[in-house]
C-alpha cells in the first residue's frame, strides 16, 4: 500500500520530486528497490544516493553533492536526479503490476504490443483476450478501447479483406464510446455544468481515414484521377509528420502501397516507379524495423515486381530480384510463407520469360519442396504450370511427362478444372510424344484454342499470372 499523505506534501519544489518520492515508500517497497538495485550492479552508484537521500529528514541537496563531490555524475545533478526517479518508478511498476485491474490490462497490452511487432499475432490475440475479459468484467470503458484498438490492429494484419470481423471491433468501440459519452453527460449534469457545442480536433489519424474513406467513394464512382490525387496528397502530407512516422513507420508504407496499386491499375507506371525510389530510401532510414513494416516493405517489392513484369523491363527485374533476395535473407524468420511463395513464384517467372530456364527451375523447385500447405492455392497452381512450361523448353520429356501425371493429380484435389486448364493439360499430355516438326504446329493449336477463352482469361486475371497466350503464339512463330 502507498503511504503518501498529500497534506505532507505541499508545497512541493520540483527539485524534491525526488526527495518526497522516496520518503513516500513503504519499508517493504525499499526491500524491493534495494534487491532491484543489487541485482543491477552498473546502479551501485544510484543505490547510494537512494540511501543518502532516504536518512535526510529535510531535503538538502548542497550536503548530497558535497558527501559525492568526488563522483562525475554531481556534475549534471539534475539528470542523475531524474534516472534515478526514473529508475524508482520503473521498479515500483513491476512491484505493483497486481495493485489495480487496470495495471493487469496495461502490462497485457505491452505484452500485445511486443508480440505484434514480432508478428507473433496468434500469442498477442490470447493475451489481447484476456485484457477484453478484465476489462468487461469490471466495466474499464477506457481500458477496453485500447483494447478494441489492438483487436483491430491484429484483425487487419492477419486478415485485412475481413471487413466483417473489423466492423464487429468498431461496432464495440461506438458502444463503449457511446456509454463514456452517457457518463460524461450525467458528470456534467452533478456539476450543474452547461455543455458548450465541441466541435472534433483535428487529428492525423482522422485525417487519413477520411483521405481513405474519400478515396473508396471516388473508385466506386469510377473516378480513377480524383482517387489518385486524394492518396497522393495524403502521401506526400504524411511526409511532414516524422514524430508520427517514427512512433509508427508502417504509416506511411500502408497508404504508400494503396497508391502503388492504384497507379499500378491505371497504367501509370514511371510515376509508380518513381515512389517506388522513394519509399526504398524512406525505408533504409528506418533504424529498426519491425514484423508489420516488413510485410508492408514486402508489398512494395511485389508490386514493383508486378510492374517490371508489365513493362517486360528484364534488366531492372532482375536488379530488382537481386534486392528482394538479399532484403529476404537479412529478414529471414520475419518473412510469412505467403510472401515467400509470392516472391519465388515471381522469380520464376521472371526468369523463364528472360529464357533462363534454369535459374527459373531453381525457384520453381524451392515452391516444390517447400510443401506450402493451404497457402495462396492460386499460386500453387500457376507454379505447377510454370513447371511444365520450364521442363518442355528443356526439352526434359521424361520428366515431363512425370510431372504431367503429378499435375493432373493435384487439380484432381484442387477441384474441377477451367475450360483453359483442360486445354493445357491435353496440351502436355501430348506435346511429349511428339516429334520436333509437329511441335510448331501443337503450339499453334494451343494459341488457336486459347484465344478462344481470352475473355476467360482476361476476366479471370489468368494472364496477370502467366501469359500462356504469347507463350503459345512465340513458340507457334518460332518453333
């Protein structure tokens, strides 16, 4: 129990802040402090100005720095005055974690945070749980929307598209905020208050919900341009707000990526590529970074991997690829699996479209061996095709025609087949047994019934994956 008498108290100079803190302990909180302080031997020095201060009856700093006048920590008193009440009180908080509901919900919350920035999502929801249930139990309105905070946070990391599951968290704030208004209002009423209108401060949290909120009416009106000034602006905004950005960096990067994706859409590439510069020098300023800004560093990179590849700009793919493999192995354990597949199936598609079919075999049998599991199903298949496409340019037709068998069994599995598929498959199965002359013609068949289906394809996006049709209608050319 705190034994501070506030009568004891006042007036109180800021220089004894010190003095009065730690005349305020209990005998078994300096029990406490004097094991915290043996078991942390560099504040040896801080543990004696604790006893010192601790016998003076009247605080006198003049008899303090006389008794360690030999030490050079005297020399700027007032800052060794402050770490050791720093010092004080970050023990008292570890000796304390038990004293409210609410401390139990804050030291949870720290915890949430920690794991969240490690991307240990799973171990963070648990302990975000268990602070929701305190905090209903005992009706902490406060508490609970810092709670509600963190749900949301971990709901549009994992699942970003789940729009359900975000409305229920900010279903439950408006309630909460809703009953913090009601108590607010009957507060006002006890102190016979008249309420003036408020009007909202203007915050940057808000400011950028709206700039989103604006920018998701204009697509849906189909007003490409006005939605693209309405992210650029908010992008080139956030730039004046480095405090922001340092306590948070995955800020910037998350609006930054929704614009990429958007000029991406529209074709606008070089503008695209120039923020793609940007962003990799806002990111190698970054001294530490964090699971949640990785992933979004990762978007980036796929999008201008996406980007070389619309451009068939190959030299700047493969700089680009050479990059993201150095950025994967320095992150290496920080990286999810879904990015690792989207990233290596990228790779092998660059290179087999740069006719280098070995390198594009090389990350092709990485998704292989890997054994993905339920992860980006889609992309699982379109690799399987790749491979395909890879052994028949080797000209590898026994092992083709193993993998042919391999690749009818998993679309087996993954459900019935599009029209397109079936086209392929028969493709394979046949391309094997023939000789080199009917090949040029096998490959003109295959474009022949694929333009059949383009407006499939196209709807579909089968050729933002793999353009089977130009592969079909280069080789039909050139066999």
């Amino acid at each position: 129990m705190l034994s501070c008498k506030s009568d004891d108290y006042n007036p109180m100079k800021k220089k004894e802040f010190l003095f009065y803190l730690i005349k305020s302990l209990s005998r078994t909180e300096k029990r406490y402090l004097k094991i915290h302080f043996k078991h942390a031997n560099s504040e040896t020095i801080y543990s004696q100005l604790f006893s010192v201060i601790d016998k003076q009856a009247v605080y006198d700093e003049e008899a303090i720095k006389v008794k360690f006048k030999d030490y050079t920590f005297v020399k700027h008193f007032h800052l060794s005055k402050r770490y050791l009440y720093d010092l004080i009180l970050q023990a008292l908080r570890t000796y304390h974690r038990e004293i409210s509901q609410k401390a139990k919900i804050n030291d949870l919350l720290k915890n949430v945070e920690i794991l969240y920035l490690k991307g240990l999502y799973p171990l963070a929801e648990r302990d975000c749980k268990l602070a929701a249930r305190i905090a209903d139990t005992y009706e902490l309105d406060t508490a609970k929307l810092d709670v509600l905070y963190w749900e949301r946070k971990l709901i549009q990391v994992q699942t970003p598209g789940d729009r359900e599951k975000i409305g229920e968290v900010v279903r439950e704030q408006y309630q909460v905020l809703t009953d913090l208004q009601q108590i607010n209002g009957l507060w006002q009423n006890l102190l016979q208050l008249t309420p003036d209108p408020i009007d909202p401060r203007p915050s940057l949290q808000a400011h950028i919900l709206q700039a989103n909120v604006d920018y998701l009416q204009l697509l849906n009106e189909s007003k490409i341009e006005d939605a693209e000034h309405t992210l650029t602006r908010l992008v080139n905004e956030l730039e004046h707000y480095p405090k922001h950005l340092k306590n948070d960096p995955s800020i910037w990067p998350a609006n930054l990526n929704n614009l990429l994706g958007l000029l991406l859409f529209a074709k606008k590439q070089a503008v695209a590529l120039e923020l793609i510069q940007k962003a990799k020098i806002f990111y190698a300023s970054l001294p530490q970074l964090d699971t949640p800004t990785i992933r979004l560093i990762l978007r980036t990179y796929n999008i201008e991997l996406e980007l070389y590849r619309d451009r068939k700009d190959r030299a700047a793919a493969q700089t680009a690829i050479e990059d993201i493999q150095d950025f994967l192995q320095k992150q290496k354990g920080s990286v999810p699996s879904s990015y690792l597949l989207s990233f290596w199936f990228q790779f092998a598609n660059l290179h087999f479209w740069d006719k280098d079919y070995e390198q594009s075999l090389h990350w092709i049998n990485r998704v292989l061996n890997y054994k993905f599991k339920g992860e980006r199903t889609d992309l699982q298949r379109y690799i399987r095709w790749l491979n395909l496409m890879v052994h028949l340019e080797l000209e590898n037709f026994f092992v083709l025609r193993y993998y042919v068998g391999s690749m009818r069994r998993f679309l087996k599995k993954e459900g019935p087949l599009a029209q397109y598929e079936q086209i392929l498959l028969r493709f394979f199965v046949q391309i094997s047994t023939l000789g080199e002359s009917d090949i040029k013609a096998a490959f003109s068949k295959l474009y022949s019934q694929l333009d059949k289906e383009v407006g499939v394809l196209q709807s579909q996006r089968v050729l933002d994956y793999i353009h089977f049709l130009d592969w079909a209608k280069e080789r039909s050319a050139h066999s």
